[in-house]
C-alpha cells in the first residue's frame, strides 16, 4: 500500500503529498531519521483536532434543530473521543500506511489506539490545509456523517456505568481508575485516564477533565472486553 493508491482508495488527492505523508509520520520515525526532511503529524494534529471540533459541531447543528445545547455537546463529545476516531482510522485501514521508528513498531504502536486516533486527526489537519473547509466536509459527509446519521452516536452513554454493569454480570472481578498523565497550561489541562481489571490494563483514555478521560478509557475497555467476548 502506497499514499497514491491510498488517495485512489478513499477518493481524496492532495495536492501537496508532503503533507499527507506528514499525517502518517510518528514522531518515532522523524528520531530515527535525524537529518532528513521528515515532519512528525503533532502539529497537524493539534490543528485537526480543532478542525473536526468545528465540522461536527456544524453538523450537529445542523441536522438536529431540537437538540439542547447540553446533548449537543455530549453527543460531539460521543464522535470526537478516541474510541470513535480509531474506529474511522480502522474503518479506512490508515495502519497501513503509518511510518514508525523500529521501536514503536516492535511495541505494536501501528496498532495503538491513541496513535490511530491521533493519525486520524493529523489527516484532517492535513487536508484542510491542502485543501480547505469543504474538503474536509466532503471527506466527513462519505465516511463519518452517515455513521451519526446510522444513529451509532445517538444514544449517549455513560462508559464507566456500562463497564461497571458489564463486570458485575460477569463476575469478572476489580476494576480500578487513576490518572497517568496531566500535561499541558492550565487553562487547556489535558489528562490521560487507565482503567484496570484485576491490575491488568484494559484501556486508556484523553480528556480535559479528570472525569472526560475516564470515560474514554471505560469505553475502550468495554470495546476490548466486547471484542474478547465476540459481542457486537
């Protein structure tokens, strides 16, 4: 798999290829390749992540006239969060194509949920800057829009009581919450929540809150424990 037949696959041509190539670079590959024109995909996350903000929230606005403000929120919340942008990446196949230092791939990054989700926003970075808002609206509209229109975000839940619920059932044991991580100025906090069962790590997630990042690690740990199952 090449960028160009990725391009072909997905129906979507940069006009500026460094730049789709830039979206697939990890961090680890610019360090093994010191001295060498290569840019990692941070900075074109960070502005992706506020691009996808934007467009989900106009959809939603949009196309529910009758939602309040609070559900709104919950529901950008529901496709913006990790487990949600790993499953587009997943859905378009973008492991394929991730450069990664030896290191990273030894350790599986390629299949990282933090990594996919955060290729998935450095693309949409990209491609707004190659191409523009409504680029990036057009690419939402064929692989994203009809998944909320499918109503898979319409029902917004809270992870942590379905987990809890779902090991309870199941007598599976302990699960445990802490924070691993806070970084970033105060008034933009980022922290990073792990859940674990029995002290055997099921997931990780990336909020703004404490509470956020907690939710999103629940949910990936109810994806796992699904997935492990053979529940859809």
């Amino acid at each position: 798999m090449d960028f160009q037949q990725f391009q072909d696959e997905i129906g979507v041509h940069f006009t500026n290829e460094k730049l789709l190539r830039q979206a697939f670079t990890h961090s680890s590959y610019v360090n093994e390749h010191r001295g060498k024109p290569f840019q990692d995909n941070e900075r074109l996350e960070f502005l992706g992540d506020a691009v996808l903000e934007l467009t989900v929230s106009q959809f939603l606005y949009t196309h529910f006239p009758k939602m309040a403000e609070g559900e709104l929120t919950k529901m950008r919340a529901a496709i913006v969060c990790e487990p949600s942008l790993v499953t587009f990446a997943n859905q378009l196949q973008f492991g394929r194509l991730i450069l990664l230092g030896k290191g990273e791939e030894l350790t599986g990054g390629r299949f990282r949920p933090a990594l996919l989700a955060d290729v998935f926003e450095a693309f949409i970075g990209a491609l707004y800057l190659d191409q523009g808002i409504e680029h990036v609206f057009r690419f939402l509209e064929k692989y994203v829009y009809p998944r909320i229109n499918q109503g898979e975000f319409t029902r917004v839940t809270d992870y942590k009581s379905q987990l809890q619920e779902f090991i309870q059932h199941d007598s599976l044991g302990e699960i445990q919450y802490r924070i691993v991580l806070e970084r970033g100025p105060a008034h933009s906090r980022e922290f990073v929540s792990e859940v674990t069962l029995n002290g055997k790590v099921l997931g990780q997630g990336m909020g703004r809150s404490k509470k956020e990042a907690e939710q999103h690690a629940a949910s990936m740990a109810l994806n796992q424990l699904k997935a492990e199952q053979g529940i859809e």
